[in-house]
C-alpha cells in the first residue's frame, strides 16, 4: 500500500491549508499553469520544481531571483527534503509529511516522473472549455479558405480575434467566473492560427528548445536544464496541425509515407518533427531556437564560451581562408560558433551558405543562400547537399559556408578546399578533434569512390587546417574545450597539435563548471605567414606563462 503524502501550505495572514497529494512533479509558481500556484510579488512565474515520489521528496529552485529554502538555507540546484522540513518560497512555507506516522521506503535520487497535479479537474475542465469553442471557432470562420485567399495576417488575426470574443461572450454562461476571458482568447487563437501552446516560449529568450512528446506533455530547456510545463495541447490533432503549419510553407510534407520531417521557422529556429506510426506517443515536436538577433563573439565571451584571446585567433585564421571544422556533439552550439565565425568574412567577398535547412544568419549583403530539398510524394526531385556543393563551384564562390557536413559531400568539400576555395567553413559531427579525421574518412567512402585510406587522408590533411571542438558541459553551459591544427601527413596518420584547450579545475557548489582556457604552448605552423598578409598578432596569447590567460579563467 502506498504511504499516504500530505502537504501544508502556510500562507501568510491566513489559516494553513492541508492537501493530500500523489507522486508527480508539481510546478510551483505565480503562473497560473503551475501546479503549485503561490500569487506574491516575491514568487516567480515558475519559480522552482517540488518532486513526490513514495521514497522521497526533492525541491528544486529554478534560479529565482529571491530563491529557494530548506529550513532558511538557500537552495543551490535539486535537494532532497526530509519529512518535516519547511520549505520556504517567498513568505510561504511548505511542509511535507507522511500521515499516520508512516515513513518512506528509502531515499534516493528521483528519476523522471509523469506530472501528477493537484489541479487536474480545473485544467482538464480548461480543456474541455476550449475544444468547445475551438470547433465553434473554425464553424464561424472558415480559416483555411481565409488563409488560401491570402487575406493579410493582420486582418485574419482580427477577424479570429473579434470571433472568439463574441463566441466567449456567448458562452459565458459555461465559464468559470474566475477564468481570464482574453487569456483564454489568446489560447483558442494561437492554437488556431499559431503555435498553439508553444507561442509563448518562441516568445521566451531564455528557453532555448522546446521538446513536444505528444499532445499532453510538453518540457522546455532553459539554463542548460529541462524544464516540465503544464501547457499541453488540446488533441494530437492539433499537434499534427501545427507540424503542418511549420512544413507546409517551405515545401515539406509529413504523412504516414513521409512520417518525420527537418524545417525551419521564419526566424531560423530548427524543427524536427515525427508522427505516427514511428512516434508511439503520438505526434512528437523538437524546437531549437535561435536568436531573434544573431549571438556575436562578445556574446560567446560573455557565455564564458571562449576568451577575447581565441576569439582574436579564430578572426585571424578566418582573414587568413583557413579551411576550418567546427565540430562538437548534438547541442553543442556548432551552428551558433559557425554564425559568429561567418561574420568575421570579408564584405567584399561572394559567400555561398549550403544548409539542410537555412540557419545561418550572415550580416553581409553578398551572400547567396541555399537549401537542399526533399524528395516529393513520389520519391523524386530530391536536391541534396551534396549537389549544392558540386553546383557551388560553378557560382564563382569565394568562400563556402556548409551547415553541416555528414555524407558524401565531404569529398565534394575536400576537393574544393584543395582546388583554390580555401577559407571554407563547415561543421561535423564528432567526440574529438581526432574523431572528426575518422568521420570525414566515413564520410568520403559514403560517397561511394573506392578510395585507398592513405589518398583519403592526404586529401583531409591537404584540406583541412583547424579543427574548433565544441562541447556541452555537466552545467548545460557550451565551451571550446579544443583548437586543434592539423599539421600533415607523417606516413600513414595525421598529424596534430593542440593550440587551446579548455582544462577543467572543479565543479561549484551551485553545479557550475569551473575551469580556464590555456595555451597548450604550441605555435600554429602559419603564424610567419601573418605579417605577409598585412595581420598582426600577438605571440603572448601562445604562452601559457603568460599573465593575460587570466582572462581565460571561468
């Protein structure tokens, strides 16, 4: 039998209240989707995470400004709490206990659980409310003709928005007097016309992605960390709806033929999105966001995700068209580091950006985009990356951008690299900068030339001049943790040298990553070559005694 949970919330001025609550993960915040709504001007929106389960308790804070505390000690990350401890969040105070004197079974480290709130009837009564007039809405106003008219957006969100006031009025009487009448409009319509419950968080700068895992249960990133929100969608229907809005508009298509799919929004954000019946949880969403106004390398300095010394050297190398590898692991940010390396490109130079989907946000005005395509309903007319390449070479490019290299385009790209289109920028996929050779050698075979290993290496070490490796760190924060030169080819293996690296010194007690960026001491084997370009740099960055690596600690 499993112990019976009771939770004591003491408010301040008012009598406390005793609820008897199930294992679950509860949101505890001013919004009035938590779980846990606690209304003060001291609490956040969200202000941090309770977890239940039949063998402990865990509260997390979710870096409020005012914090998080276990009898008056400040919450540092997730931290487990004893039966009887007051958990204090602004000027209230939650106590946990078990009834009837029963304990817990053992205490150990939760793991993810399915969110099991105290308000579920108001939520799913919530929801009800609103398929309701949701099919009143899409009854009164035919959308889809609307939007095949090309009526302009403006004029189509007012018309949606004046119809779901009259039919909110209409329906009153069905309402809750208690519920936001113009928050409930403004739910109906972006689940309409939007992105339904999503808007919100592509509006939200510090969520980075959002993870849609069917219609009832969404998670968020922020600071590194996931996040579970209470913002659900009505149906999987409507979750189907809005993959089609995403895809429709830049030529894609999802059915049970074509069940995943790769997009982009307006803004550039990544879009994956798979269905049924490769999804058994029911349409799935995954959203990469991007900046609105594209990071910088002040920016990246600021993140702690490089130094003014290698941002310096990096700038240097890109004036000099070295032939540079952004590499890293999912999530890394190679495509935020490709961004701010592509600003360093000259104005007067021709750039081609060749992506699977168009992210790169390039600040210059001589830059030709292009996208690779998919297959149509019939399974042709595909444009792969691979073609984009090949047909580059003939558009008088000065400098190649590829989003990313994972096929039989990296021939096409070596050879390019070799045959006077240095200054190249791609990214790659891989654990190392040693990984990355072993990848590219794939890589090449996938093309399908039966190439001895040795002329696949000669290429690459012919090719390729440094290697930035990239990685997300335990804190969820992302360093350059390597810049790697590749030297050339003694026999049959390549040969490297490290120029920074990123060493690791401990972690801090609220989870952060401590460490500092150093010079390993070798010389980049080009550093003669600056001064004949008409650059300049200073040698000291090089040094690992030297007093300005200071500025590398974080």
């Amino acid at each position: 039998m499993s112990p019976t949970i009771q939770l004591e919330i003491r408010r301040p001025g008012k009598e406390p209240g005793v609820y008897a609550i199930e294992p679950g993960v509860y949101a505890i915040g001013r919004d009035e989707d938590c779980h846990l709504r606690l209304s003060h001007e001291r609490i956040e929106g969200r202000h941090a995470i309770l977890t239940v389960r039949e063998d402990g308790f865990w509260i997390e804070d979710l870096d409020s400004t005012e914090g998080t505390f276990v009898d008056r000690i400040r919450v540092s990350g997730r931290q487990p709490v004893v039966a009887g401890q007051m958990i204090g969040i602004g000027p209230f105070t939650l106590v946990l206990t078990m009834a009837d004197g029963e304990t817990f079974k053992q205490q150990s480290t939760p793991e993810p659980a399915q969110t099991s709130p105290i308000r579920i009837e108001e939520i799913e009564q919530r929801r009800k409310i609103k398929q309701q007039i949701h099919s009143e809405l899409v009854e009164r106003l035919d959308i889809k003709r609307l939007a095949a008219t090309r009526v302009h957006q403006d004029e189509l969100k007012q018309r949606a928005l004046q119809t779901l006031r009259d039919i909110i009025r209409d329906r009153s009487d069905m309402l809750p007097p208690e519920m936001d009448r113009d928050a409930l409009a403004k739910e109906i319509y972006d689940e309409a016309l939007g992105l339904g419950p999503l808007e919100d968080f592509l509006a939200d700068p510090d969520v980075t992605e959002i993870m849609v895992n069917g219609y009832n249960q969404v998670y968020v990133e922020k600071k590194g960390r996931l996040i579970p929100v209470n913002k659900t969608f009505l149906d999987n229907d409507s979750v189907l709806a809005i993959i089609e809005r995403i895809v429709s508009p830049i030529g894609r298509r999802i059915d049970e033929s074509q069940p995943y799919v790769d997009a982009r929004l307006p803004d550039g954000s990544r879009v994956n999105a798979i269905i049924p019946p490769l999804s058994l949880v029911g349409p799935c969403l995954t959203i990469r966001k991007f900046s609105k106004v594209p990071y910088t390398d002040k920016d990246l300095i600021r993140f702690g995700t490089m130094t003014p010394a290698i941002a310096e050297f990096a700038r240097l190398c890109v004036l000099m068209r070295k032939n540079i590898v952004i590499s890293g692991g999912t999530g890394s940010g190679k495509t935020t580091l490709l961004n701010v390396l592509s600003s360093y490109l000259p104005e007067n130079e021709r750039i081609i950006t060749i992506e699977d989907a168009a992210e790169l946000k390039l600040e210059q005005t001589h830059v030709v985009r292009l996208e690779a395509r998919p297959p149509n309903i019939e399974g042709r007319g595909a444009i792969t990356i691979r073609d984009l390449v090949r047909n580059a070479l003939r558009m008088r490019p000065d400098r190649i951008v590829v989003g990313e290299c994972r096929g039989g385009e990296a021939l096409d790209m070596l050879q390019a690299m070799n045959t006077g289109h240095d200054g190249s920028l791609t990214t790659v996929h891989a654990n190392s900068p040693r990984d990355v050779i072993s990848r590219l050698e794939t890589m090449v075979l996938m093309s399908g030339m039966d190439l001895p290993v040795r002329a696949i290496r000669e290429q690459i070490a012919s090719a390729i001049d440094l290697i930035i490796h990239e990685s997300r760190l335990s804190d969820g924060s992302r360093r350059i943790v390597k810049i790697t030169e590749v030297v050339g080819l003694e026999g049959d293996q390549i040969t490297m040298q490290d120029i920074f690296e990123f060493r690791q010194t401990g972690v801090a007690a609220d989870g952060r990553v401590l460490g500092v960026f150093m010079p390993t001491g070798a010389v980049p084997t080009f550093i003669e070559d600056v001064a004949t370009r008409g650059l300049s740099i200073d040698r000291r960055i090089f040094d690992p005694m030297s007093s300005q690596q200071g500025a590398g600690k974080c």
